[in-house]
C-alpha cells in the first residue's frame, strides 16, 4: 500500500559510480547505473535476451552491458547491440525516470509520463553551502508506514533510545500536530532542560556548554509520500529556543528519506543536515556515527512489531493524541493510493 | 493437533527473573514476566497501543512497560498507565493462567475459566528435599507427538544412543505397556547385564562398582498431554532391581516435559531427578552435560523424520508392540483434543 | 519438467562407499547406498516402521539399518529383519533402478520396468586408460534447462569468465548447430588466436608452449534429458585444429551431468576427460581447481537469472541463433516429458 507516482530515493550517488545497482523500489525490480556523461537511469533489472539481471553486468561508455551474453542496453531500454545479432526486433524494457539532486538518486517507479521534476520534495539544506550532511542507509523488515509513525511520534526515543537521545520530559510535555496540505507537522518544544549525551556531544561540537540548562525543540515534517524531516535542536534556555540567535544553539535537521522495497520492507535512507561547523569532516563523522547507532536501535522493535501485525492483520491499533502525526499522514498516502487507483481503473 | 486445556511448561523460572520473555505456546504468542512480589504471569505479547511485543519491554515494579512508548501493563491484561494518555479505555489482552511450581513455571493456553491447578502434573520429587533436578531445554523443529514416541519406546537408545546409554539387551528384552486411567506406562526389565557408560559413570558417582553386573530397568510414564517421566536405574544383580535396598542401587527419574510452539516444533524441557548424593553440585553439573550430549543425539533423527513426514502426510506408519506406548499415548490425547473441540462446538 | 523415465548421476561412487547417502532427484527423496557384494543401491528414504530417513542410518553386510530402532532394509525395498519383529507383513519401499558405470553411480527416478542400461549415454573415454577424469559437485539452484542453456551457447565465456577461458574471438566467430537424432551439436572454431590463460595452462602441462598462436575448437554435444559433452581444445595454428596430430594439440572433453533435484535446483557433476598425460595426478588436481574456480563464476548468474524468471514467470525470452543448442535441447526434453505423459494417461 504505497503511492507508485511519487519520487522515492532509489540510492546514494556513490553506489552506481563503479558498478550498476540491482534494487527493488515499491516492487519494481529495477537496475540502476549510469548512462554517457554519468547520467543516472533506471531500467527494468531484466536482459531481454534471456532474462538475466542486468545489475550483474558493468557499464562501458554509458551502455550496460549484461554480463551473460553481453547485450548492450542503452538508457532508454532500447538494445544497443550485441555481438553477432541484429537487435532492432528486440522488445524494449520499461524504463523509470531518474533524477540525481541533493545528495541522492531518485525513481519514478510508477508512471513515467506522470513523473514531474517539480514534485521532488524540497531540501534547501542540500543545495546551501552553509549546510553538509552526513547519513546513511539500512534495509529493514518492515511497511514503511510504520517508520513514519515512528518519526512522527518522538516519545519512543525515551524508552527506546534512553541512553542517548531519551530524556524525562519528552512524554511529559505534549507535542501538537498541525498539517499544511499534505505536510503534517508534530512540535514538541522542552523548556529548560538538561541536554540528553547525543546532544550534550553537539553542543561540545559547536562551541556550547553542555552541563547549561537548554531550550530543546523537535518539529517532525511529514512530506508525502514517505520523507520525515525533524528541526531538532537545543538553545541555551530562555534566548528563543528554535529562533534563538546562531551563537547559542545547535541544531540540525533529521533526514529520513524512506523508499519501501515491498509491502514489508524498506530502505531507509538516514542522516543528519547541519549548519554548524559544516567543514568539519571528523565531526560529521563522528555524528554519523553516533546517529547510526541511535537509530539501529529501532530496528528490532520495528522488525518484531511487523511480525506480531503480519501475524495478526485484523487487530486494531489505537490512535492516541501522540499518534496524530502518524495518523494524519497515513490518511494522506491512502488518498493518494485510491487516488492512483482510481485514474489507473479509470483509464 | 494439541489440547489448549492443559498446563504445559513455559519456562524455567530464571528466565524471567530479568526481564520479560517472548514464547509461543501451542500457537499462542504470549510475554512471560514477573509482577507484584514477583509471581509470574502471562498475556498476550501485544501493546494495545501499536500491536508492539511486550516482550521487548521491562518489568518496573511489577508491571509490564512497552520498550516502544511506555504503555504500563498489569498482569490481568489491563493497561494501568501511559505517559499523557487516560487509558480506561484502553481493550485489554488475553491473560493465561500461569503457575510456578516444581521449579518451572506452567502456563495454561487454552480457555482460562477450565484451568484448574489440581491438573498440574504431580512431580513429588520436585518437592522432596532428599531429590535434586539438573536439566535443560530445546527447541526442536518436531511435532511433539513425535518427541513422545521417542520416549515411549526406548530400543532407539541401542541405535540412536549406542555409545552412552545404548546396550545389546535393549532391544532383545521385550517391553510390556500397560495404562491406568490416561497414564499410559511401558516397562522393561533387563537382568544380570552390564550397565552402559552413563550408567556406570552414575555408578561411580554413587559410590559402586561400575564393573559389577547389574539388572537395569526403565519405566516410561505418559502423562497427558505431554509429559514422560521414567524411572531408570541400575541395582546389582539379583538384589530385586528397581525395588532393591539403597545401597546397591542408583536411580533416578527422566524428566521430559514437552510443549508445544506449533503443529511441528516444540518447547522440549529435559533432565533427570535423583535421590542420591541430592548435595552434590558438581556431579549435577557433569549429568546434566552427559545428558545433554546423549538427547542431542535425537534433535537430528526428530527433525528429519518431521520433514518426511510433512513431505507424504499421508503415508501410514507401521504401530508395532514397541510402539504400543507412543499409539496409546497419542489415542488418548485425540480424545482430548476431540472433546475439546466437541465442547467448544456445543458451547 | 524434466524426464523421469532416464539416468541420471545420483552420486560419485566415494559418496556411499563409508555411509549411505539422502538425494533428491527429480523430486524423489532417495537414500544410495552399498548392498552385498558392494553394489550400489537406491530405495526410497523412508523407514517403513516410523518415517525416519534412513540415509541417517549405516550399512551392516550389505543391509541397510535404520538409525532410529534397527530395522535392517534390503536393497529390493523389503524389510530383512528387525529385532523383537515379524516383519514379512510389512511395506515395502519403492526401489530405484541404480547402475555403477563409468565413474558414476546413476539412478532412473521413473518406472522401473522401463529403466534400460542400454539408455545410458555412452562416456567411451571414461573406459579407455589412455584417458583420465577429474572433477566435481555443485548444488545450484536453478532449473537444469538453464545449466543446459549455458553450456550449449559458450559466447558467455567472453563475458563470465573473461580472465579464465573468455576470449575476444567467441562473439566473433559464429557457432553452427545440428542434430543427429536427439543429439544436437553446437560446434564454433576460432582460428589463428591467442590462447586463454585456462588453455596457456593446458598447453604448459602437456608440454607445449603456450605463446603459439592456435586453433581452437568447441564442439558441445547435447545428450538427453540434460547431459552436455563438450570437446574442446588448441592446437598449433595450422595443423588441422580438432584433427591436428596429437604432438601439436592438447585437448579435453568438458563433462557436464546435470541432475534436477526440483524444478528449480540441480545437482551438477561436472570434469574434464583429457588424454594427455593420464598419470599425472598433480596436474589433474591443478586442472580441477582451475575448472571448478571457472565453474563457480557462473552459479551466481545462474542462480539470479532463475529468481529472475520466477518472480515473472509468464515473460518471454529471446531465442536467437546463438541459443540454438539450447532452444534444440529444450524441444528434446519438452517431447520427452509429452511421451512420458502421454503414455502414464494412457496406461
């Protein structure tokens, strides 16, 4: 149950720079590589000679070429050639369309014709000199929607993350969630707090004591139809928390950029956007590190939570006030699914 | 093919000492834990909140808190407290019926209001200050009706078990089975023999000479629905055998509690009870691993006879006078599983 | 979709000399082992006392014992004995045609009324001391008409084994298939060429130098249901290729018996027979490393293509003059598995 015209990130950059990449986005079985002047394109991981994955082949001036026979397939899904055979009649393979911007290889995996470079999601933060980034990517056994209501309702970092991000006040004090169109929103601001370790070490990284009392914020971004992007930070307490000056807080935004594979797994891009010491390479390192830590540590929960729903599809779950930003986003992805349903049955 | 209306084996009591546990029993997904003063208890593995395993949570002060949000559990199923929510509300889990007694903790997976503690099988060594237990569990991928057959006609020890318990006499001396009521018992006999390596290390251990020739003896006791408990020994020659004087004798008790997970694995919970030398660690350390090693030595023969069995359902086995106590064992756990089903039919 | 009524290798004689053997072949589970006098032996691997497998059993003069109680099979399937029982009521197994022939041990999983040595396929150097075999096993999980499809078209060789036996010359010379009778021949020489580092070797070993510029040959033979027989070779440029005098020429015959196990898995026997330098044992073991390291480089592909086509079953492949041998083949087997059924409607 996922929208199918919609950008998904497919793969970071570096993965298709020496070789292709077999991957499976929303079903499709999908080989990506790239074409003449390092073009990212998407084809159907199928040769159409004997039905071998192409990802098993390698790219030689912009062609991939299968490493069975070697046919050589141009980025258009059209055969190029192959050794000793005319391949004008050979059928086409369907072909998705592919964009490369801010740090990340995306796919249309539904129709091409509806595929529209002005739907990607917006990420100033990628194209700002101002900002680096630093992330990575795990494959998890679980519907896609259950990471977003994962991201939507920060409360369980303090029981799931009680060493490093958790802290008391996160289940004391409520969080509201609002929407703009199809863009949820869940705010939780903590006034006058201790800073949990995760950013007592941020703060040491940006020049802020990390024993003062701080302002902490969380504004959770739901962008359909499947990207979570968190406005987290601390400021020294009582200078305007979120908009508090430069000089007295660190912040950054959570990027989590999530591309179901099937209905029961994903591939959950992760990371972390800052604007402070963005030339600091060990930092981001360090936060990298730090980061994928925190956030392996949600993956037996989820993993063991979609086992005990798959076990029993007909049990309701409850829709508590904490609930709201994952409620409300799933809302929008069933409308846009029944959306997508209805133009396919209509045409 | 299991009755539900029965106690069966969940765990040994230090599994649950620390944190909560996770088992399936008899296709019941279920958390074990402690609760007030520390008495055990079962429910459903579910967090009404998301559909999480409970199991992967922690017990604080006698109730069940959710690793993923905080929802805090009683041990009837009822939710006491979640962090900003009222949860009257709330539906409450299936809770099974669990006692602790005889040094494991029992659980009940059937219809709660029909469990009774009196049907507890009765294991009065258990309560008997000159016995001591040693043992250990498996999980094996078998039907637990085979695990029973196994146990029921011990000539497979001369075969399966040739260089630990296996003798020549084993399957020369016939076995007679007799019942009385649901207790279904196979006896056999053997006279003026030499006992088999891990009879004469028990000997030793027992202060006699593991050379002397001995009459040996094994009582297989089926106890619905899937408890085997043997009394086995050795006693000197021609000094009355199982009902030999103390002192030339050494003996003890197989201990095989069997639960099922599903219709093709098992929960299998083995040692031995002896009444000699109950003081002495040590050597209940060095049997229980001399059994451990022996009973590891039907894990693979169980296993591979499931697989073929569940590639021919439908091929008919041979019921020989071997067989006779596994076959009536089996009668009469049908029966129970068929009155169960008639009962619930009519109800 | 495979013949039943044919031979097929079970196993390497060495695979049942010290203990019986359990295989799958053609979805019959069946326990190989060495009855009286040594002779090879296939009955189904099924106890007829409970199920167990017998292949977890052992040999007593020329009887095969179950591992679980002791009953003692006979290779015709009847039960000889077993201790405490009468046995002559019991069922017996069906028994699997097996011959021992030409360093093989080959079975017919179909009707053995119809099992015929003279069907077996004639392997005249395996019987000729003048010549010499090495080689081994892989388990793939593929179907056998894939293996089939790869052996029959070597213009892979440029491509999966590009730094073995692969060379420019195989996707420019063009390959020519031809039938005699349900044999089909798919035959390509490449003339005046370098040879590959695979050959370099070969020519080194039977003492020839291997900067020469050769003629090389293939000429694959498909032998029903799924054997490939290939003859291959270099000699020194000039000198008559195939029919050049053996002083200038080293040459071999690639042995490949493919057996499915399912529909989708295979047990693979593969070697090379070579008439040079027979005695030499070091240099069979180095030609066997090298092929089997060769071999190894097509199961990944093999295998990828397989869960390729089965996640689209229904999608069809190109059939172009290079796929000749094994389009031919498939014809072959396709109107044997028809006879076969035909005639089991029939009777």
């Amino acid at each position: 149950m996922y929208p199918k015209n919609a950008w998904y990130v497919a793969c970071a950059p570096g993965e298709i720079d020496e070789k292709p990449l077999g991957r499976t986005v929303c079903g499709e079985r999908i080989v990506f590589f790239r074409g003449p002047d390092g073009k990212a394109a998407g084809l159907e991981d199928w040769c159409p000679h004997r039905g071998a994955p192409l990802s098993l082949g390698r790219v030689v001036e912009g062609k991939l070429v299968c490493g069975y026979h070697g046919l050589e397939m141009g980025c258009d899904g059209k055969t190029v050639a192959m050794p000793g055979q005319r391949v004008r009649g050979f059928p086409a393979l369907a072909s998705y369309p592919v964009i490369e911007r801010y740090g990340f290889v995306w796919v249309w995996p539904g129709e091409a014709a509806k595929a529209d470079p002005a739907l990607l999601p917006k990420l100033a933060w990628a194209e700002d000199p101002a900002w680096t980034f630093g992330g990575g990517m795990f494959h998890v056994q679980c519907d896609y929607r259950l990471m977003i209501d994962n991201l939507m309702d920060l409360t369980h970092e303090k029981y799931v993350h009680a060493t490093s991000i958790g802290q008391q006040e996160l289940d004391e004090v409520p969080a509201y969630t609002t929407s703009e169109g199809d863009v949820v929103i869940t705010r939780r601001e903590m006034s006058g707090v201790k800073a949990p370790p995760f950013w007592q070490a941020a703060m040491r990284g940006n020049g802020l004591d990390p024993e003062q009392t701080v302002d902490r914020w969380q504004r959770c971004r739901f962008v359909p139809p499947s990207s979570v992007l968190i406005d987290v930070g601390v400021a020294l307490a009582g200078q305007g928390g979120f908009d508090a000056p430069a000089a007295v807080k660190t912040s950054g935004i959570v990027v989590d950029l999530i591309t179901p594979e099937t209905e029961t797994s994903i591939w959950y891009f992760w990371g972390l956007a800052r604007n402070f010491r963005p030339e600091d390479k060990a930092l981001t390192a360090s936060i990298r590190e730090a980061q994928g830590k925190v956030f392996t540590e949600d993956l037996e929960m989820l993993e063991s939570q979609q086992r005990n729903l798959s076990a029993q599809p007909e049990r309701k779950l409850l829709s508590l006030n904490t609930d709201l930003g994952g409620v409300q986003a799933r809302r929008i992805v069933e409308r846009l699914v029944a959306q997508e349903q209805g133009q396919a049955v209509a045409a």
